[in-house]
C-alpha cells in the first residue's frame, strides 16, 4: 500500500481521459442490460416508501433494510471479506463516509418523504443525480462544464422548480413546499456525492466484497440514530408501538430489490463506464415511477409533472450526452 497514492493519481488520469458518456458499442450490452434493469430495482424502494407510509420508523427501515442486504452478501463474500479485513481496517475512514452516504443520508430521508410526496415526484427529482455528479466531478475532477451543459442544467433546475412548487411558482415567494420534495433532494445530493465518492476513492477490493464492506460500515454508522428513534418513540423500553411482521418484511424487501439487486448493479454500472454514464439509467426512472405509481398505488399524475418532465428529461440529455450523439 506504499504506493497507494500513485494509484489513485493513475486512476484519477484514467477517469479524466474517459468522456462522461461515450458511444454504445457491442461489447456493451451488458451495461446497456443493467442501465435498463437498474431503475425498476431502484423504483421499488421509492414505491415502498409510499406503501409504508411511516409505519415503520424511517431510520430503524432503512438500517433494517442494509442489515438484511449484508445478510444477503455474507454467504456470497464472508470469507473474502475476512481475508480482506486488514486492507477493510486500512479503509475504514473513506468506507463510514460511503457506508455514511449511500445506506443513511439516502436512505432514511426517502422513507421520510414518503408521507408527504408521490413515487411520481421522487422518480423526477431523484432525475437530478446526473446533473450533480456532473457538478460534483467538475469541482473534484477540474471537468469544464459546456455551455451545453450548463444550458441543460439550466433546464433540469427549472423542472426542479416546476414538480416542488406544484407549477404554482408562487410557493418560492412564501417558501411553501412540501416537506417530502425537500427531503428527496438531500437523498438525490447524498446519492450523488456517493457515487462521485465512489469512483474518486479506487480501492484494491473486489467490487461485491467492497460493497458488502460499505453496507456493513453504512449500518454500523446508521445504528446509534436508530436505536436513539425507536426510544423515542417509545418501542424499546417504552410503551410505543412495536415492530410487526409486516415491518421486518418490508426490511427483507427492501434489502434484497433496492439494496442487494439495485446498489449490485448500480456499482457494476460505475465499474463499467464511470457514474456520469451510470446516471443515465435515470432518465429511465421517473418513466418507471410515474407508471408504477398510476399502476399500483393509484397516483393521479398532475400538468407539472408533464411540463417538469419536458424540462428535466432534454436537460439531463444536453447536460451528460457527447456532441453530436
């Protein structure tokens, strides 16, 4: 590990020469299978979230959720993940901030949000993650932002705009919105900085033992705040509601679709072609949202997600896709 620090120099090199979206060749089938597989998987968790609907105490479901996901994985890479326990201690800094990122911050706030906001909305603004990796990687990476991309920025913002405020852009002057919206964005933020994180720091670990090591350091990090929830609302040593069978199955759902299959595939996608290129799956997503919404919880999609979409979708295309393609 003395030469750690050149490793990662080469590894920054490398990503800086790979455009952010190139051309599809056929030896990328594969990674086109997984962009159009991925948003479903990813779809389920928001779709739960409305199913739940705050049933089960937002922090405790999302530390339920990474818990049966690393349960899943143990059998997978438990004795790999042992071996590797000297570099997992070398690491363990940069593995509590993704665990950090990617299992809590993007995790609990969805569940949250929820309770106020439609799969609908949570599809669109979960759209925004190309545009802040972009940005991110820019500020990280020195990558110079286009006038193109800057245009389509632009755009994706203004959408923001139109699905928060309901197209009523009188809610910016009396700063009315609701409360679910505001906290899908900080899961969108948490979400990209994660993946720009996630590239930026190389690590000599196979791809599914790190990321058994990230969901376990996700948990690990995750758990004092849900411990701290569910005494507060009185389910351990108090007289609150308890955990249901029905809570612990959506923790198995949740931790086997969107955890294990969606973060799985999502990470052999950022493997493949880097996380601007990754984050195109989302165009897909708020496609799967809106219908899955209209189809199983009977969400009734309103004008400003249309005019929301018109704006959101060109954008990310002009923000992410080559010239000329």
């Amino acid at each position: 590990m003395g030469d750690a620090a050149s490793v990662a120099d080469r590894h920054l090199m490398a990503a800086e020469r790979r455009p952010a979206v190139g051309p599809i060749a056929g030896s990328d089938g594969f990674a086109v299978l997984l962009l159009i597989v991925t948003p479903v998987l990813f779809a389920a968790n928001q779709l739960t979230a409305r199913v739940v609907d705050g049933a089960v105490p937002p922090i405790t479901l999302a530390v339920g959720r990474w818990t049966c996901t690393f349960l899943i994985l143990l059998p997978l890479v438990g004795r790999p993940l042992w071996a590797a326990r000297a570099e997992l201690a070398r690491e363990w800094g940069r593995l509590a901030i993704l665990g950090g990122l990617g299992m809590g911050l993007c995790g609990a706030p969805v569940y949250i949000a929820g309770q106020t906001t439609t799969a609908t909305n949570m599809g669109l603004l979960y759209a925004l993650s190309p545009i802040l990796i972009l940005g991110l990687a820019a500020a990280i990476w020195r990558h110079r932002i286009t006038a193109r991309q800057a245009l389509g920025a632009l755009l994706a913002f203004a959408g923001v705009i139109v699905i928060v405020t309901k197209g009523d852009l009188g809610r910016l002057l009396s700063l009315s919105f609701i409360p679910g919206d505001l906290w899908v964005l900080l899961a969108v933020l948490s979400w990209s900085l994660y993946s720009v994180l996630l590239r930026l720091w190389p690590s000599p670990l196979p791809l599914m033992v790190r990321f058994a090591a990230i969901v376990l350091a996700g948990v690990v990090v995750s758990l004092p705040c849900a411990i701290a929830e569910l005494m507060l609302d009185g389910v351990i040593l108090g007289d609150g509601p308890r955990l249901t069978m029905s809570a612990f199955g959506y923790m198995a759902f949740l931790g086997l679709v969107p955890g294990f299959g969606a973060y799985s595939c999502y990470g052999k996608l950022v493997a493949l072609k880097g996380p601007a290129w990754a984050g195109l799956m989302l165009y897909l997503g708020p496609l799967y949202n809106g219908v899955l919404g209209y189809l199983l919880l009977a969400e009734q999609p309103g004008f400003y997600h249309l005019w929301g979409s018109v704006l959101i979708l060109p954008g990310l295309y002009f923000s992410t896709a080559r010239p000329g393609v």
